[in-house]
C-alpha cells in the first residue's frame, strides 16, 4: 500500500493536466503576402498549417487521456486502500 497522495491530490494533479491541455493554443496559419515567392511555395503552407492542427489536436487528446489515467488509477489506487482498511477493521 503505497498510495502517496490523497484521492483529492491526485485530482488535482489531474485538473493540472487538463489546464495544460487547455492552455495549448491552436496554431495559426502564417499569413503569407500575395507574390511570387509565396505562390512559389505552392501547397507546403497548407500542408504544413494542416500538420500543426493534426499535432496540436494529437497533444490535447493525448493530455486528456493522460488525466483520464490518473483518475482511473487513482479512483482504483483508493479503492484497493479502503478495502485492506476494510479487512484490517474485519480483524478486530
């Protein structure tokens, strides 16, 4: 029974998480001026705006999972707690 933190800490802990995810701001796309050289460039601005959205909509979903995580494990984590306190008070 290691359990270090409080089921209300880790809570917390996976509030800071989401707050991260939140605080991820979307790309923008680069304006480009109107002219030969940006014309040049032919699709690779868009691909690479279309990249930056792809990577920045990867790394929320991966931070809400990651906060998922600590709550299921930590709900789990406090329920293995109770129930060995549960057996402790059986024994008495």
């Amino acid at each position: 029974m290691i359990f270090e933190l409080e089921p209300d800490a880790w809570e917390r802990e996976a509030r800071a998480v989401d707050a991260l995810a939140d605080s991820l701001p979307a790309p923008e796309p680069l304006p480009l001026p109107d002219d030969r050289y940006a014309r040049a460039l032919g699709d690779v601005p868009g691909a690479s705006d279309a990249a930056a959205r792809e990577l920045h909509a990867a790394a929320v979903a991966e931070l809400r999972a990651f906060a998922a995580l600590i709550r299921h494990r930590a709900r789990r984590a406090a329920g293995a707690d109770r129930a060995a306190a549960e057996a402790i008070e059986a024994v008495r």
